[in-house]
C-alpha cells in the first residue's frame, strides 16, 4: 500500500483553495476532499510494517497549532512545471511536528528520503502537456495572485492515509487519526 503521513487541509478552506484553482484554468485541480499538507512519505508498506508505523504514531502527542498557507510557486523538474502549491508559512510547531513523525517513522523501520521539509499543499498537478498556453495561465495567476494568503487554520491532529491510484489521479482513504492528546 502507498502511504503518507499528513494533515488534511481544514474544509473552512476548501472554497478559498477551489477560488485560486479555478482562476488557474489549466491542469488537474486536486479535489478538495484530497487537500493536505504532508508530513512523511513512507512509500509502499505491507501491513505488519503498517501495524508498526501506527503503534509508532499512536504514541506521539500533538500540542494544537495554527499553519497559514500564503503564496503560491510552481514546483517540478527543470525542463517542466509539475504542479502549484500553496506554500505554508515557516512554523516552529509544524516542523517539530514532522521531526517527532519522521522519528517514529523509522523506529518502525521505514527508511525514508532524505530531504528538507518544505511543508505546502499541493494544488494542481500538470501532465505532459504542460505547453505555452498552460505556461501563460499560470504566469497570470502567479501575477495575479501569487502572494496570496489564506486564513490560519488550527491543527490539532494528524493522519495516516493511504493513496490511491488511478487514471483520474489519487484519491486517498484515511486509515488512523492521531488526534491532539
């Protein structure tokens, strides 16, 4: 199964978010109920490495945070444009958060990649098509639009979610809730 750690995106926010994709008009808007911001990728697990990873987890405790997503940027490789995020304001909690995460992660024995937490929420991905038109849209919209900044929303949790995919994308399903303790 292809798992992650993450915080599910607040629903206070979703029609905020869905306002920016819209203005956007090109790419595949990531569906409101699939909006996160993700803590770990833990790639694919058998279920007794998920047993582990979730008796790991089960042990954090979260204090509630705040997390504000302001401003937009353009991820992907250097020859093309993956996708647009909204990226989350530096915040203390919410790398401790993923530091406490990233540790229980692999005392369960999941090595994971060695990168820097750039924490964002992923809101539209671009295919291979990605062409001069797609370019001109996005350029706008960053013009426009870039610099936005959305409500704070209050954490006080996080989830362990298995995503699916298929040929309209991934969706993903819930599997444990780590609530504030």
């Amino acid at each position: 199964m292809r798992i992650f750690v993450g915080v599910m995106l607040a629903e206070a926010l979703w029609a905020p978010v869905a306002r920016l994709q819209a203005e956007l008009g090109c790419g595949r808007a990531v569906d409101e109920e699939n909006l996160h911001l993700t803590l770990a990728f833990l790639g694919d697990l058998d279920l007794p490495e998920l047993d582990l990873v979730h008796e790991e987890l089960s042990a954090l405790t979260v204090a509630p945070f705040t997390v504000a997503l302001a401003g937009l940027d353009p991820l992907g490789g250097a020859d093309r444009v993956e996708t647009l995020v909204l990226n989350a304001r530096p915040n203390p909690a919410l790398e401790a958060l993923q530091a406490k995460v990233a540790q229980a992660v692999r005392r369960a024995g999941v090595a994971l990649e060695r990168r820097r937490f750039r924490p964002h929420v992923t809101i539209a991905r671009f295919g291979k098509g990605f062409g001069p038109g797609a370019a001109a849209k996005l350029g706008a919209l960053l013009q426009a639009r870039g610099d936005v900044v959305l409500p704070e929303w209050r954490v006080a949790g996080f989830s362990l979610i298995h995503s699916h995919l298929g040929r309209d994308g991934a969706s993903y399903e819930v599997l444990a809730d780590y609530p504030e303790i």
